[in-house]
C-alpha cells in the first residue's frame, strides 16, 4: 500500500528510529491517495448498518494485531471484513476495497518482517497481488470512480507486481501512465514517473555497539527496476558494506517512465545513517 506507499511507509516506519535518510534521490514519484469512500448511514439498509458495526472491530483488531507484528491475526480480520462486506453490499462494490487494501498492506508487512527478522512464517504474496487485482477489476469501467484512483490502484498493482518479480509490473506502470496522460496530460503523466521509487529492499542488520555509522549507496536503476551498484563507501565495516552492496542487488524500484516508456536511472547517490544501539535490529528502508 497506499500499496504502493504501502512499501515505502511499511519501510519509513520500520526504520525510523535509528535510520535517516541523507538524500531523498529514491523517495517515489507523486500519485493520487487512494481513499475509499465511507458510507452514509443513513442511506444504509438496517443489514449494511450491522455490517459496517461489525466491520470496524474487525478493522480495529487488524490494526492493532498488526502493530504487534501479528501478521497473521491481522490477515484472518481484514479476511473476514471482506467477506462482511461482500455480503453487506455484493463482491463488485467499491465498499469492499478498504478491506482489500487491508490484506494487501497486512500481507506485504508480513513479508517484509520475515525477510528482516529471517524467521517466521512466510507471508502467501499471491494473496496480496489477487486482492490488488481485484481492487482494479472493480475501478475499471466505472463511472462512479473517481479516475485518479484508477490511476492509483494501477501503480500499487504495479508495486505489488514489481515486489513480486512478476514481469508484468512494467507493463502496468504503462497504462498507469496512459491513463494519468487521458485524464490531464502527458506531461503530468511524466511528472507522476518523474523519479524512481522504492518498492523492495533489506538493508544490513544494525549491530550494537557504535556510536554512528554512514553508507553511501551509488546505483543505477534499469527500466525493468533492478538494481547495479556501482559504489558503497562509509564509515561502517566492510562487512556491513559488503551486505548493504549485494542486498541493494537484489532490491526493485519503480523506474521513471518518459513518454510513457520506461528508462535506466544512473547515478542515483542514497545515504544511510545507523546510530549506534544496545540492542541488534534489522532495518529496511
């Protein structure tokens, strides 16, 4: 989330404590905030009230299992809101995309906190990449939808493609831009892909023990959004260095997209800061 700053807030607030970014050269193009629309209660049928009762426990306990980084609590409530809500007001209704986007967000969190903690069990990301689908089957065709949450919802679809290795991310990224270049420009179109944006990356354990330690990441971005690094340099030891390099290889990004089409981004300079901790975390960002 939302997919798509989905992976970039499940990351900023993952390292926000002891991790500053010293250049903003990755932070993502600007898109439309996806929103979803609450209901009026009192146009509601007395079935539509009880669920919508129902649903904002289910909702409350998705979130606060989920601050625990109890992923799969959090999971089985945003499932079953869904599954509410469908009854509530049919499975083509726009209603039910908050849940969606719920399971989306709580799927990719899931993975991303077994892929820093190396334990756990595994988040089933074909379940997020589903629930992403089908929030942009029920946006397609509507006149009711606000068009920029078209926009939206096709680049989180492409994030959650890219995140997954799925080779059709790009080609989302395309008919995003397509349709952004409709409904205003193509020259808003471009600014929207103006820069690469974060989509996977786990950055090096932060040992205890030290008071601070900078690594500077130079890189290139291709237009399939993987990554070449060309230098990393600091103060941290060589090991961390080593680490952050090949963990940087393996990350994706968004690629900037001109005229529609994407391109290689090169020289991008990115500064990680670890202050020192008496505790051993992982950090991603």
């Amino acid at each position: 989330m939302y997919a798509r700053r989905l992976l970039l807030a499940l990351i900023a607030g993952a390292c926000a404590v002891t991790l500053r970014v010293e250049a903003t050269a990755t932070e993502p193009a600007a898109v439309p905030t996806p929103y979803h629309r609450v209901p009026d209660r009192d146009n509601l049928t007395p079935d539509q009230k009880k669920a919508e009762t129902f649903v904002a426990k289910l909702f409350a306990r998705a979130r606060t299992a989920a601050a625990s980084n109890d992923y799969a609590t959090a999971s089985t409530a945003y499932e079953d809101a869904l599954k509410v809500l469908e009854e509530a007001y049919g499975p083509d209704n726009d209603r039910i995309t908050e849940a969606l986007r719920g399971i989306v967000n709580t799927r990719v969190s899931w993975d991303n906190y077994s892929a820093q903690y190396g334990f756990g069990q595994r988040a089933g990301l074909v379940v997020a990449v589903k629930a992403q689908e089908r929030i942009v089957s029920i946006y397609e065709g509507r006149e009711d939808i606000d068009p920029y949450e078209r926009v939206a919802a096709l680049v989180d679809l492409g994030d959650c493609y890219l995140y997954t290795d799925d080779p059709r991310a790009i080609d989302t990224y395309r008919k995003a831009w397509q349709l952004q270049s409709r409904l205003v420009s193509s020259q808003t179109a471009d600014e929207m892909f103006g820069s690469v944006g974060l989509v996977r990356l786990v950055l090096p354990e932060n040992p205890q023990g030290h008071s601070e330690w900078r690594v500077t990441v130079t890189y290139d971005v291709a237009s399939d959004g993987k990554v070449t690094v060309s230098e990393v340099d600091g103060n941290a030891p060589q090991e961390v260095n080593e680490h952050m390099r090949d963990n940087y290889a393996h990350a994706r990004f968004r690629p900037r997209l001109v005229g529609g089409e994407p391109v290689d981004t090169h020289g991008i300079t990115y500064t990680h800061k670890y202050a020192g901790t008496s505790g051993r975390q992982n950090f991603r960002a």
